[in-house]
C-alpha cells in the first residue's frame, strides 16, 4: 500500500513523471515524482462536525487519481477548499506544482490562477448556444475594438484549435445539445483547459462526470481522459462508482470520516478492497436478503416493473411501513418513484395498490387513487409565485370551489391550521412562498400531501438542503401520518438518515433490485457496502443491454 507524503509540503517540482537530480556532492539522487497537488494536513472543523481531519494526498504529475469516500466521508469538502468556496481551518497547506498556499486562504481567484480547473456533474455549459461561444464563456468573446461586434471568424477559428488539441471532433459551429452525452462532457473539459499553454501544466478536477452517462459514452471519455493524461494532465477523479476507478485509476485515495484511510497504487485496486476501505470493515458477502413480501396487509405489490432504466423490480409495501431504497446516481432509484407516480410509463410490469391493477396515465390519476409525490428538486412542486396559502392547497383546489366562486375564508382557515400543525415559520397564509426559507418551503410541499391523508407517499431527498431543525419536523410528520396509515417510500443518498427513517431497506443497481435488509440489520455502513459491491461493471452492462 502507497503512503502519502506527510512530512512536509510543497514535495514536487518540474515536468511531468519521475525526475532526477544531484546534490551538492554530485551524486546521482534516487528518481522522484513530481507531484503536481499536495495536499498537507489539511483540517476543516464546522460546527459540531470535524468534516476533514489532518489530511495529507500526494496526486502525481501526468497520472489519473481517483478520490473516493462515502457520503459525509470529506470528499466535498475538500474539492471545496481546493475551488476556494471553502477555506480549510489554519495549519495546513495546498501546493500546486512548486507554489504552496496556506489552506485556509485559498480563493476563487488563487484556484485559476494556479491552474486548477473544475468540471462539475452539472457541466454548466449552454445547450441553446453552439460549442464556439460555450468555449467562450468565462473566457471572452473577441470584439472589434472600433465597432465592438462580435469577431465570429477569430471565435471559430480558437474553438477549431482547442477542439483539435484535445481530439474533440466535433464543428464548432455545432449547438451543444444537439452533441452526444459525452460530446458535451469533452466541451466541458476544453473549456476548463484551453488556456492551458502545455498539457503538464495544473491539475484538471472532474467531481462525477459520468452520472449521467451511458455506458459506450463513458468508454469515450474514459479514452479520452487516458489520452490527456499520457500526454502530462494531471486528473483528480472523483466518484461512487468502483468499476471506474479499477478501470481508470493510476492512483486512488479513499476518505473515511474526514481522514485518509488509504491511498492504493493500481495494482493494489480491488472492488472489494474498495469496499473495505469505504466502510471500514471487512465484506460481509452474505449479509443481505432478496426477499418479495407476499401477504402481510400489502398495500403495493409491484412485479417485474421496466421501464427507463428499470429492469424488472419486484417487491411489495406494507400498509404503515416505511420502505427505504437506496442505489447509486442513475441506478434507477427515482425512476421507481416517477414510475408509480404515472410520470413516466413503464414498458412492462404490473402494479397492484390493495390488491387492484393499477396503471397511472396522468398525475391526476395516481392523486385520486391516493398517492402523494415530493420530488427531489423543490422548484418543480414548489410555485414561488404564490403565497404560502395558495401553495398548501394546491394538491386538493377543487375542495374550495363551490359555484364558480372561491371558498377564500375555508383556503385560509385550512392553511392557518396546517402552519400551526405543521409548525411552518411564516408571518401569515398570505406570506408569499418564494421569501419563506428552504426547509420551510420543505415542510409546506410535504404538509400539502399530508393534507390529503394518502395511502402512499413518495418522498424524494425529502431532506434535502435543510437544517436540522426542519428535518426532525418532517419526519415528525411523516410518521404521523404512518401512524394514521400511510405508507412511504423514500430515497435519499444519505445512508444514516435512510437506516434511521427505514423499516426496510432494498438496494437498486443498474435498474434491478439486488438486495434487502430489515428492521433491526439496517445499518448505514452495511447499507454502504452493499449500494457500492452491487454496482455493475459498465462493461458488463453494456454487454448485457446489447443482448436484450
């Protein structure tokens, strides 16, 4: 196993590779790396939470480093500190080549100006705009300096060489979303690069970049990025996912609760060493069932369901029960969700709801038949435009309307209630959604269905970027409404708040369900080792898609 320098920073200088020198006697000194990011003792303490605890990661020049970690393990936190968003707690230091920065005064500005570029999951390009004037945003549109117009031949004519330094075959004058997954992922990395005058020079972070990616697309990228590195780009990769990193990775370091628990070199890189080091403990290969419930007051039976990336999920729902699932980005856990919701339709399967077949051609359907839906992205249920009364009624409007005329008075007593049960912080029902805060928006989107009394309830990252406070309260309320006989079904990537919330738990990879633990087994390091050893080698599902 490799070890990370830790007795001083600022360890590298020069080219890409091993290099050599003599000392002051002349001799020949043992070849060295050069490590293009140093990372040294860095710490970073929030509030009741040490997110990053004496860290210390060498990544060297010209190779592919991977950086791994459960959610809550650092990983954020630490490409923060190296963007500048965050800046570490006093002690440590970041180098980047030969320049070393204390870490606790990193910035926006000091991350360019040493070279280090990002490309986020959310690649923040511009579909509507051609690949030409993406590679320009951020960078400058050239103008003429007497008539202030656009230069658009000079334009194309940069977007042609940046496109043909980093093999992206692809005509400038091409709108991005018409280019494929993976087109856009490369014009993403161009942009970051461009102004790069040799391919050693800075280090290229890319935080997930393949979630959204179908298989073949990944190859091409995964091509592409060994290329770049080969010829002296230094890469930080991070990801979930374990068959990329045994398939890309020079080099991977794995974070466990704010500390390295390891750094491998790549012949020491196993799925199940992977795995180890994640969780923190040896694999337990048989510590999951695969049981469908049958019988037992089920309220939803749902059998061989397909549909997007569901591929034959089977299992069943109690009526009061609390199902959790849990999966990777892209593993189809939200599909599931939408499926059931009549988002989207499935291509085969049946679902049953006590005991009745059941298939939703609208929302409207799945509404009068009982169930409720908080998707995962608060804006697509929130209507910020409104007030706070008129958002709480929004699942049942029909109930104040008699005669043409609004029941104003009922809408307003009803909301009034709900802020009081609830416990929304508002100054009024008239208060207008968009100035309540995010977990009180949170509350008033899961009190509008609770409102409903459902026979199910969805919940998508329910809990998502709220405090702790407003967290607790809506899983008071849902538990409130179990106890009255709802059912739930929620999915979040928060393993400890899905063990904690969850009668059962079933784990989702590449659309199929893979295993099931329950009552008192479910535990989020478990829940961790068998989301990540259920992932799929992407070569074998490739494979297996090319077959059906």
């Amino acid at each position: 196993m490799a070890s990370d320098s830790t007795d001083k920073p600022g360890v590298g200088a020069g080219g890409a590779g091993a290099h050599t020198g003599r000392s002051l006697l002349g001799e020949q000194l043992v070849p060295r790396p050069y490590f293009a990011l140093s990372v040294w003792r860095v710490s970073k303490n929030f509030p009741g939470t040490r997110a990053l605890d004496n860290v210390s990661i060498d990544v060297t020049g010209g190779t592919i480093h991977c950086l791994l970690g459960a959610n809550g393990s650092g990983k954020s936190s630490l490409i923060k500190i190296l963007a500048g968003v965050y800046q570490a707690d006093p002690g440590g230091t970041v180098t980047i080549g030969v320049d070393t920065i204390d870490a606790d005064r990193t910035s926006p500005e000091w991350a360019r100006s040493s070279g280090l570029h990002f490309v986020h999951q959310d690649l923040a390009i511009f579909n509507a705009l051609s690949v030409a004037e993406n590679l320009a945003i951020g960078r400058g549109f050239p103008v003429n300096p007497v008539t202030k117009a656009v230069r658009w031949r000079a334009l194309r004519r940069h977007a042609r060489a940046v496109l043909e330094r980093f093999d992206v075959d692809v005509d400038p004058r091409r709108m991005v979303g018409d280019l494929r997954p993976a087109g856009r992922t490369m014009v993403a990395i161009a942009r970051a690069l461009q102004d790069q005058s040799d391919a050693s020079e800075g280090v290229l972070v890319l935080d997930e970049p393949t979630v959204s990616l179908p298989a073949v697309e990944v190859d091409v990228l995964f091509g592409a990025l060994k290329r770049y590195a080969a010829a002296g780009q230094t890469i930080v990769y991070v990801t979930h996912r374990l068959d990329e990193v045994t398939r890309i990775a020079d080099r991977v370091t794995v974070l466990r609760d704010g500390r390295v628990a390891a750094t491998l070199e790549s012949g020491e890189i196993t799925k199940d060493r992977l795995v180890e080091l994640i969780v923190g403990r040896a694999l337990d290969h048989s510590s999951a069932s695969n049981a469908t419930l049958q019988g037992e007051d089920l309220v939803l039976e749902v059998s061989d369901l397909s549909g997007g990336p569901l591929r034959g999920v089977s299992f069943g729902l109690r009526r009061g029960e609390v199902l959790g699932i849990a999966g990777l980005v892209g593993s189809g856990r939200t599909s599931i969700l939408t499926t059931l919701f009549g988002l989207q339709p499935p291509s085969s399967g049946t679902v049953k709801l006590d005991g009745r077949v059941v298939s939703f051609a609208s929302i409207d359907e799945a509404m009068d038949a009982g169930l409720g839906f908080v998707p995962e992205d608060r804006s697509e249920s929130a209507f910020v435009t409104m007030s706070l009364r008129e958002n709480l009624s929004a699942a049942e409007v029909s109930k104040y309307w008699r005669g043409g005329l609004l029941r104003e008075r009922a809408e307003a007593a009803d909301a009034r209630q709900s802020i009081k049960d609830f416990s929304i912080k508002a100054i009024s029902d008239r208060q207008p959604f968009a100035t309540l805060s995010g977990g009180n928006q949170q509350k008033a989107i899961v009190a509008r269905w609770l409102r409903r009394r459902p026979k199910l309830l969805l919940l998508d990252e329910p809990t998502q970027g709220v405090d702790v406070e407003a967290r607790a309260e809506i899983y008071r309320l849902t538990r409130e409404a179990i106890a009255s006989g709802t059912s739930v079904i929620v999915v979040t990537a928060d393993l400890e708040e899905l063990a904690r919330v969850s009668d059962r738990v079933v784990v989702l990879a590449d659309g199929r369900i893979t295993g099931e633990v329950r009552g008192p087994d479910i535990d989020p390091s478990q829940l961790t080792e068998l989301v990540l050893s259920a992932a799929p080698d992407s070569h074998d599902s490739k494979l297996e898609a090319s077959q059906t």
